[in-house]
C-alpha cells in the first residue's frame, strides 16, 4: 500500500529540487543553494530505494526487472536525453557545427538526468547484490564503505591522473552518471524498510541542528574536505531517520498539491528544465541580460505552464505512461 507521507515529502523535495535549479550562481557562491544541495538529493535517494523494496522483496529475473523499468523510466528519460540533446545543439546544428555526439550522454548525462541513469544503476546493483546471495546487512555496509571512499576521492582530486581512453569512460560513468558517493542512501531507504531503526526524537532533532549548523558553517569554510564529508552523511543520515520514523508511525497533515508533486515528481524533475532553458534563450533574444526580477519573473510564468502541462499529461494514458512515467499502483 502507497504510504502518502512520503508523496508529501518527495513533493516538498521536488519543489527544493526546481529551486535549486532556478537560482542564479554556482552552489559553492549562493547560501541557498549550498543549504538546499546539502541534503535534498539523498532524501529523494533514499526514499527510492524504500520504494524499491517491493521489487527487491520479489525473486524477478533481470529480463523482468528491466520490464518493469523500460516504460516507467527507461524510455521517458531517454526521451529525455534526446530532446535535451537536440535542443541544446539546436545551434550547431543550424550553423553546420560538430555538436557532442549523443551517446556520451549516457555517460555525462545532461545536467539534472543524472539521477535517473544512477536510479538505474542503483537497482540494478542491488538486484545482482541480491541475487549473488549478499544480505541487505551486508549490501548496507559495503554501499557505506564505497560511499564514502568515493567522497573522499572526489574531494582530494585522487582521480585527476587516469588518462587511459578507457579508464576515463569508466571514470566519467561512475562521476557524472552512477554517483557512488549516493549509492548508501538507496541502500540505507531499502534496508529501513526492512529493518525500521529507531532513535529518540531528541537524539534525531539534535543531531540534524548540528548536522544543519555544520553545513551553514561550511558554507564560509569550503576548504575543509574531512568536515564536508562528516558532515555530509552526519547531517542526512539524521534527516532520513527522523523523517522515516514519522513517515511510517502517523499520517501528515494533508496536502493535494504536494502528494501531486510527489507522485509526478518524476515527470516534473525531466521536464522542469525546459521552462528555464527557454526563459534563458529569450534574454539572449533581448541583448543577453535583464533585471533579475523579471528573469525570475519569466521562469516562475513557464513553471507553471510546465506543471500544467504535467497535469494535463497526468490524464492522458499515452502521455502519462510514455512522457512522464506513470502507471496505476506504481508503488
């Protein structure tokens, strides 16, 4: 049975998601994209891979589980990949230029596709983990090995010397596509389905407070690798466990538009990038710059002409099913 607590928070997650692709500046240079990057993707990870529970707990093939996945994810992301290619290289195109051939965003998804190639990558994992008879224990503890050694990677610049063609494709896979520093997450939502952990609210709401002031501190202190990475799986393993527990105990206030969000959170992050990609392309019609009130303006007009036009597809079998993945008791 779908649990609408965690439609509401994958709708709250959804809406920080759009956010922080709408401001202005790089994560690193704007305080509310540095907050908002802190923790909102590893929620919606490990609510993914709560979800996929119903999946894991079934003996399916890999023929099966690919079945159930084309037309939910594969295809729309695809779909996804292709329209963003095209619009992206509309340029090149029309001047005869050599634009980036479109394979190589399979491997370097287009900016926010990412999390679905990773989504992907993430069960799959977990189905051959499985099926190789490694316990979810056991699975929880390597994911959170690797999850970690892969950060630190990352922040140390330890892969700045593969130069080997091969190597980089794998390399660049694993960076920009599969994300292992996220994989934890999926498996740690999993397992607590599994396996409900249970802390004190006070314990819980006291580590997310520090959790929280470490990542404002880090904000004006960025050069301290070790206390990003603390920080990092301190503040969002907290946040997954408070947040779970009450998901699982007691119903929320209600909330149609959020639970909406939710449960179409997939087609709004494929598709929310356009209005914003199309608002950008009208400034540079206009000269190149404008106020950033009416930028702001524009893109806030065009999202809900998105979100509108995700209802309306919501509607339709084809466009829901093929556009924005949804079937009936997708759970």
């Amino acid at each position: 049975m779908r649990n609408p607590n965690f439609d509401f928070l994958k709708g709250f997650l959804i809406i920080l998601v759009v956010i922080g692709h709408l401001i202005h500046g790089h994560v690193e240079d704007n305080f509310t994209r540095w907050l908002i990057y802190g923790f909102h993707m590893p929620l919606f990870i490990a609510i993914s891979g709560y979800m996929f529970s119903s999946v894991y707990n079934r003996q399916v093939s890999f023929t099966e589980l690919f079945s159930k996945y084309k037309v939910r994810l594969i295809f729309p992301w695809l779909l996804a990949v292709l329209l963003y290619w095209l619009y992206i290289n509309y340029g090149d195109f029309k001047d005869g230029e050599q634009n980036q051939p479109i394979y190589i965003n399979l491997i370097r998804p287009y900016y926010h596709l990412w999390f679905v190639c990773g989504l992907l990558s993430w069960m799959f994992t977990t189905w051959f983990a499985k099926r190789l008879g490694l316990s979810l224990g056991k699975l929880f503890v390597i994911s959170a090995v690797v999850s970690v050694l892969w950060l630190v990677m990352m922040k140390y610049n330890l892969d700045s010397g593969v130069q080997q063609p091969v190597l980089k494709v794998i390399r660049d896979f694993f960076y920009y596509a599969y994300r292992p520093q996220h994989y934890v997450f999926f498996v740690g939502g999993l397992y607590l389905k599994e396996h409900p952990i249970t802390l004190s609210n006070k314990v819980c709401i006291s580590l997310i407070l520090v959790g929280f002031a470490g990542r404002v501190a880090l904000y004006y202190y960025q050069s301290q690798p070790v206390l990003f990475i603390l920080n990092y799986f301190e503040l969002n393993v907290a946040l997954v466990l408070f947040l779970f527990k009450k998901a699982m105990q007691q119903p929320w206030f209600n909330s149609k538009l959020l639970q909406w969000l939710g449960i179409n959170s997939f087609g709004v992050y494929l598709w929310h990038i356009i209005p914003l990609l199309t608002v950008h392309q009208i400034i540079y019609m206009m000269g190149g710059s404008c106020q950033l009130w009416l930028h702001y303006s524009m893109d806030a007009v065009l999202l809900c002409v998105t979100l509108g036009t995700i209802f309306l597809m919501s509607k339709n079998k084809f466009t829901s099913t093929y556009l924005i993945g949804m079937k009936k008791n997708n759970n």
